[in-house]
C-alpha cells in the first residue's frame, strides 16, 4: 500500500520557485507528524533537484529536525552552560529514571522523548526544561520529578 505524502506535496507546492525555502519546508513538513519520514525526505530531494544525502546531512545537523517519532510530550532540557553548571546533567538523570527512558528515547506509550539540546535561551532562569512550549526554570531534581508526575497524573485523568 503507498503511503499517502499528500502533505508533502502541499507543503512544496507553496514554495515551488523560491530560492532559500529548504529549512522551512522541512520544518513544515514535519510539523504534519513530528518527524521527518524516509519517504518524505526522498520526495523533497527529487522535487527541489538535491540530493537525499545533502537532505540528510541538513536534517542531522540541526538539533530542530527528528527522524523518529516523539511523544506526546518532548522534554527537552537544557545543556547550555548556565544550565551545566547549575546541574543540568542532575535533571537529565532524574528524567530518566522517572521516565525510565535514556536521554533522546520515547516512553514505550509514546507519552514522553526525553531530549537533551545544546541551549533552550532561558539562561537567567537555569536550570532549564521545556515540556513542549512550556518553560520550567531553576529547578531541582526533586521539582523536575514534580513537573513529570504532574504531567502524569493529568494523562490519566484524560
């Protein structure tokens, strides 16, 4: 059965003729599912006339673009170095273990990624984490279990 890439080709056709568009339209593209699928990788590249491997090379060096599926909530948390130094490595860790994920995996319910990044912006407020859109500063280990159980509880109340 082919897989329907209808949206890929919308996503192109707004862009067709445009010099500079290929980050945006891979953002676009995988803002439909969250990730950037094989498929649609190899659609891209034929359509703007580069290479799969150029695409590839793109997506793995930008920290925005992800080639797996996320959950329903990505964490991300902040490695940058106000964020190191007030434990960052601590928050991951505790992430984990409340998650029971490594850094850059999906609970098995597809709930939670758990991402570390190189800078969320939020120094004055380190140590960071983002829970989709939504910041949560100066944190301890014990305040970053808090804001997972929360999360938690307000899935199962769902």
């Amino acid at each position: 059965m082919a897989q329907d890439l209808s949206y890929v080709d919308s996503v192109l056709d707004r862009f067709e003729g445009k010099k500079g568009t290929l980050i945006t339209i891979l953002q676009q593209v995988q803002s439909h599912q969250g990730f950037l699928e094989k498929e649609a990788l190899v659609k891209v590249a034929k359509s703007m006339g580069i290479s799969t491997a150029r695409i590839y090379g793109i997506v793995t060096f930008y920290a925005q673009f992800r080639l797996t599926p996320v959950g329903k909530h990505l964490i991300r948390v902040c490695h940058g170095t106000a964020c190191h130094v007030q434990n960052a490595d601590g928050l991951t860790e505790a992430l984990s273990q409340e998650l029971k994920v490594k850094n850059g995996e999906t609970t098995p319910d597809n709930l939670f990624t758990l991402d570390s990044v190189a800078c969320l912006g939020c120094c004055s407020l380190a140590p960071v984490i983002m829970v989709g859109e939504k910041v949560y500063g100066t944190l301890s280990t014990d305040r970053v279990r808090k804001v997972i159980k929360d999360y938690k509880k307000k899935e199962k109340a769902q």
